[in-house]
C-alpha cells in the first residue's frame, strides 16, 4: 500500500486539489440575485435604460461606456456626500 502511494503521489495531489478547488465553488455558484455597490441587478438595468444606455443605435462599446458613465455616477456621488459629512463632524478651525 505505502509503496502504490508513493509511486502514484502526483497523481493524488493533482486529484486533492482539484477536490479542494470544487468544494471551495461550490457555494460560489448559485443562482440567487446579488447586490453590486447597493443596488440589485434590475435596479441598475433601470439606471441604465433612464440614461440611455440601451438604446439600439449605439454599439456594445459605446452602451459599455454610458453603462460606465453612470455607474461612476452614481457612486461618486454617494462618496461625495460621505467624505463631506466626514469633513464636517472634523474639529478643524
């Protein structure tokens, strides 16, 4: 047995860690809807059609672009407002 082990230990490693690389995906994969940045999928769909973003003249690098535009947009501005508030509660004078 000791000897079959060591002869084929490559091939159990290989093996262990494609194991170890399945169960750690496992979970990764499911089919549920996620958050980005706040906001679900749908939320920034609408985002994006109240922009503009999908409409059929433009090409897939230009609606990347809009998509872009208004996701900085809007995360720009909520940071915006908390860098603010954070300046203000300051004691600086």
């Amino acid at each position: 047995m000791k000897k079959w082990v060591l002869d084929n230990l490559p091939t159990i490693w290989v093996v262990l860690v494609f194991v170890f690389g399945m169960a750690l995906a496992a979970n990764h994969a499911n089919a549920t809807e996620t958050k980005v940045v706040g906001k679900t999928k749908a939320e920034w769909n609408a985002l994006y059609a109240e922009a503009g973003c999908f409409n059929e003249g433009m090409n897939f690098v230009e609606k990347e672009i809009c998509k872009s535009k208004v996701f900085q947009k809007t995360n720009w501005t909520e940071s915006k407002y908390q860098i603010k508030g954070f300046f203000e509660k300051l004691p600086i004078n």
